[in-house]
C-alpha cells in the first residue's frame, strides 16, 4: 500500500510541471531556432572578410530576435507555473489523501522551479528575493499549520 501511494504521488510530481508547460506551449508556442536562424554561413576559402563580416552580423541580429522570443515564452511560463505551483502546494497541504497531497506539494514546488529556471536570469536581484522569500514563507506556513498541527492530533498517522 504505501509503495502505491508513493508511485502516486511521484508520478503527481512528475506530471504536474510538464502538465504546466505543455499547457503553456499549447497557447504561447515555444520559438523554433530554425523560424529565426536562417542564415547560412557557409563561405569558402575565397570569401572576404567583408562577408565574413556581413554573415556574422545577420547571424548577431537572427540570434537577438531568437533570444527575444525565448525569454518572452520564459516570462509566460514563470507568469503561469508561479501561481499554479503555489495553489498545487497550498491544496496539497490540505487534502487529506497523503499521496495526491504529496505529490501536489512536490509538483508545485517543480512548477514553480521550473517556471522560474528558464526566466531567473532576466529578473531583477529584488524580484529573485521577494519571490524566493515569498516561496519560503508559503512553505514554512504549510509545514507549520499542517506538519505541526499534524502532531498534536491523535488520529494523524
């Protein structure tokens, strides 16, 4: 029985982050590298420097709008994981089948790592900190009222 609830709430944990940027992805499409980076630098032993040059710049160019668009879907990933993450934690807290909770709790806390690993370096150093304290506080109230309430009560297992 417990090998059960611990697949359970694994898979649950596993699931519910690609459930979030599949979701995501079916909305607000990740970019393509090959939508952005047509050009071919293929120049032989002839070529001039010249074109050398002209190549690398559209290259340069090609791979600003692709950095663009990638943290554009970053930003709406983290904007989509952050509070789906957070209302997996806080639901898992609270329900009273201890697999699904489990794994609510661990999937939000993926989502929310996830969400936040492909945009952590366009953020500002405060909005890291208020989010990383805000993160910490939601989860020492969850294992505050649910792990030490949990204590106290006979019934608990």
């Amino acid at each position: 029985m417990l090998a059960r609830q611990i697949a359970i709430g694994f898979g649950i944990a596993i699931i519910f982050p690609l459930l979030v940027y599949y979701g995501v992805s079916t909305f607000y499409p990740p970019p393509k590298t090959e939508d952005f980076i047509k050009t071919n630098c293929a120049l032989g032993l002839e070529s001039t420097a010249e074109q050398r040059r002209e190549c690398a710049e559209k290259r340069r160019v090609e791979g600003h709008a692709y950095n663009a668009a990638a943290r554009e879907f970053s930003r709406q990933i983290v904007l989509f994981a952050t509070p789906l993450g957070v209302a997996a934690i806080l639901i898992g807290a609270y329900l009273p089948l201890y697999a699904i909770g489990t794994g609510l709790i661990f999937g939000g806390i993926f989502a929310v790592a996830f969400g936040y690993f492909g945009y952590w370096q366009h953020l500002e150093d405060w909005v890291r900190f208020i989010s990383l304290l805000i993160g910490f506080a939601i989860l020492l109230f969850v294992g505050y009222r649910r792990v030490a309430s949990a204590r106290g009560s006979p019934d608990t297992p």
